[in-house]
C-alpha cells in the first residue's frame, strides 16, 4: 500500500487526523462515500491518522471542504481533514 501511495501525486491526496483508536479503513471510506466523496484508497496511519487518494484536485478540495469538522458514525472526535503535505524530515544529529 506505501509503494502506491507513493507513486500518487500529493495533489490527489487527503491528511485526516482525529480518528478514534479501532477505526478501520472501511469505516472511514464509509464516512467519505456517505459525505458524496470517493476516496480510491485509504490507508490508516499511526496516531490516529490516515491518507486517502482522489482521481481529481476538485475531490480533493470537496472532500477537504465537506468533512473537516465531521465525526464518523456522529460520534467521537472533530475530523481534520486537510491537503497533504509532505512530512518533513528530521536532520541528522552530528556528534563530535
């Protein structure tokens, strides 16, 4: 799943953060189909985080637009839903 998320350009890609521990991938491709946006993939994250993938930068901005805010199942936490960005990269420490 990394590889082809990946090869994906971050335009066409989705940040969420807020989902509850035991979410699954499928609750959360729920939650976006029944906000009228059709994610191709997603991919759960560590610390309550996840990716999913759009065909167009309009879904992406819908989607962006429609669930930040949103609880899926109308319960827990607020949704962040946002573009996604690259992480950045931590410098190496040198030693002396």
């Amino acid at each position: 799943m990394r590889l082809k998320l990946k090869e994906i350009d971050p335009t066409l890609k989705v940040w969420v953060g807020g989902l509850s521990d035991g979410v699954t991938w499928q609750k959360v491709r729920a939650h976006f189909t029944e906000g009228e946006c059709q994610p191709n993939l997603v991919d759960i994250m560590k610390k309550g985080t996840a990716v999913l993938t759009f065909d167009t930068a309009d879904e992406v901005a819908t989607a962006v637009a429609t669930l930040s805010g949103s609880k899926i199942g109308g319960k827990g936490k607020d949704l962040e839903v946002d573009v996604w960005t690259r992480p950045e990269k931590k410098a190496k420490k040198e030693t002396a």
